[in-house]
C-alpha cells in the first residue's frame, strides 16, 4: 500500500455537514524570511497569503469549538483550524498580528518548562552548528554523529544528521547534549526564542486558544509512566496558572504514534482532563476519527489556486 487510506475522504465533506471532514493546519515557527538551516518555517509573507484566502474562502474556527461541532454533526462548511505548536515567541510577535488583522483565531501549544528563556534542542543545533568553526563539530556526548562543517551546503546537512539523532536520545543524555551545546555557544546561546509568561496570557487575552504541550517536549513514549503523566499535568497547571480558562486542547510533543506517543500515553492526557488532543500524523480529521488523536497537516501553499487546491487533495488523499 501506498499509504494512501483505502476510503478516501471525499472532497463534498468539506461542505460541512453530519460527515464533515476538519482540516487542521500546523505550524511552528514563523519569520520574516527563511532560515536555511531551519525547516518547519513559514515566512510572515506566506502566512498573511494563507489568511487572506482563508478568512476569505474558508470559515476558521476555534479548534475546541470545531471540534464539537465535528463530533455532533453540525460542523459548517469549508471549517478550517490553525494550530501552532512549541510555544515561539514569533507566534506572538508575528503570528498574533496577522491573526488579528484577519480576524482569525488559533490554538498555541505551549511547551511550559521552556518559556522565559528556554530553548527548543533542534534550535540549539542550528545555532551550535551556524556558529562553529570551519572543521570536526564533536559535541561529545554518545550517540551524537560528529560531523563536518564548512560552507552552508555542509552545515545545512550537519543539522539534518545530527537532530533526528539528539531527538530520541535518552533524557540524561539529551540534557548533555543541551549543556554542552549551550557552553560551546556561550553568549550567542539564543535566549529569547520562545515566549514568556507574559505572553501567553496575552495570547490568551487575545482570544488565541492555549494548548499542553509538556513541561520539557520530551518523547511521552520513551518515559515511565510517572513521568509521562507529570510531563502532561505539570504543564496543564502551568499554563492553567497563566490564563483564565480551562485547557481542553493537547499536542504531543513529535507527535507520531507508537514513538512518540502511545495508548498509556493517551489516557494521561484524557486524566489530566483533554477533550481532545492533535498527532502529526498527516491528514484530516472526520466524525470517526479518535478526539484525542487527530490529525493535521503543513500548508505551504501561497496562493489562493493552490490552497483551495490542497485542501481538495487532501480531503480525497489525506495520508
Ligand atoms: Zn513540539
């Protein structure tokens, strides 16, 4: 098979209705232009394209209320939800300002233990390795490939070698990993990618939905059952502390079934009070589909053609 599903959603369930299908839209990080050594981008020219079409186009609502409407039948048509995940302070130096300009709404999952200050590891890399002298770049710790770094070409490849490697690290290992890399950086360690508090009670003032995300974007499958169940309570209280309503929304962190998140994964974030929680695995999420495993998608698309276009294929190819 090609991992295509076998019944594929036809394109009339966007139209809404008792057998709607949702497309829910993921993003992380947003810049005023692209970052070679950085994927998972989208530029803010991209975004205020993909807006304007939407608003304009398409309904975008509020995840939670989506999310009802799809589960009792009365999802209207052409709906469309925004996610952000991770919790970058360009969501809401960036991101928020469009949304607002469109009249649009999204849902940001915040990954608590790094906010004021805190940095993503795969950030931690791209600046290790943008900043190291032409040479070996060894950061020491086992299981880390050394690598070669000189012109970009070379650096661009350094970072896709060395992240999926440092992701599924053990947690003593991944927090080398970071020290060492923190210390190689030194001053140049970027301290204000992600938000702090402040902002995302403004995010939430703004009508912006807040999402779990983990206290520290740890893989949930590869932790004790303790931890795991600390990682999503921790954070629902921290970000509980923050805003002035209930968190109903969760992102797991990588977000791929089996390996980055399980069943007994599943029901800490059902425990912790979820009404529904999104994967990345890639599609789009119908009545049948399981509230606390939806999917979602990356449009890059720009122009209104093409993502009209998109969200066709994907509702008749979602995987
Ligand atoms: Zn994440």
């Amino acid at each position: 098979m090609s991992g295509r599903r076998l019944l594929p959603i036809a394109p009339w369930r966007l139209l809404g209705g008792a057998s709607a299908a949702l497309p829910i839209l993921m993003y992380h990080r947003v810049l005023d232009s692209l970052d070679p050594l950085q994927d998972e981008v989208h530029t803010t020219q991209v975004l205020e394209r993909q807006f304007a079409t939407l608003s304009r186009w398409f309904k975008v609502l509020p995840l939670d209320e989506a999310v009802e409407m799809l589960r009792e039948g009365r999802l209207p048509a052409r709906a469309v939800c925004l996610t952000f995940d991770d919790g970058y302070r360009d969501n809401h130096d960036l991101a928020l300002p469009l949304l607002q300009r469109h009249g649009l709404s999204a849902t940001f999952y915040v990954t608590s233990g790094l906010l004021n200050g805190g940095v993503m590891f795969h950030d931690l890399i791209a600046e290790t390795v943008r900043h190291a002298p032409s040479g070996r770049l060894d950061i020491g710790v086992a299981g880390v490939p050394v690598v070669e770094v000189s012109d970009l070409a070379s650096r661009i490849r350094a970072v896709a070698a060395l992240t999926p490697k440092v992701k599924y690290l053990d947690v003593p290992q991944r927090m080398a990993c970071t020290e060492r890399m923190m210390q190689a950086l030194g001053s140049r360690a970027p301290r204000h990618l992600m938000m702090d508090d402040a902002h995302v009670s403004a995010m939430s003032r703004a009508g912006m939905g807040i999402g779990g995300h983990t206290v520290n974007h740890q893989i949930l499958a590869k932790l004790s059952d303790e931890e795991a169940a600390h990682e999503i309570e921790q954070n629902r209280q921290d970000l509980a502390s923050l805003i002035d309503k209930p968190l109903t929304s969760f992102a797991y962190p990588n977000g791929k079934p089996v390996v980055d998140y399980n069943e007994r994964t599943i029901r800490h974030v059902k425990a912790s009070g979820y009404t529904h929680a999104v994967s990345t695995t890639w599609g789009i999420s119908t009545g049948e589909s399981q509230p606390h495993e939806l999917p979602r998608f990356v449009l890059n698309e720009s122009t209104p053609f093409a993502i009209v276009k998109r969200l066709l294929r994907m509702s008749v190819y979602p995987a």
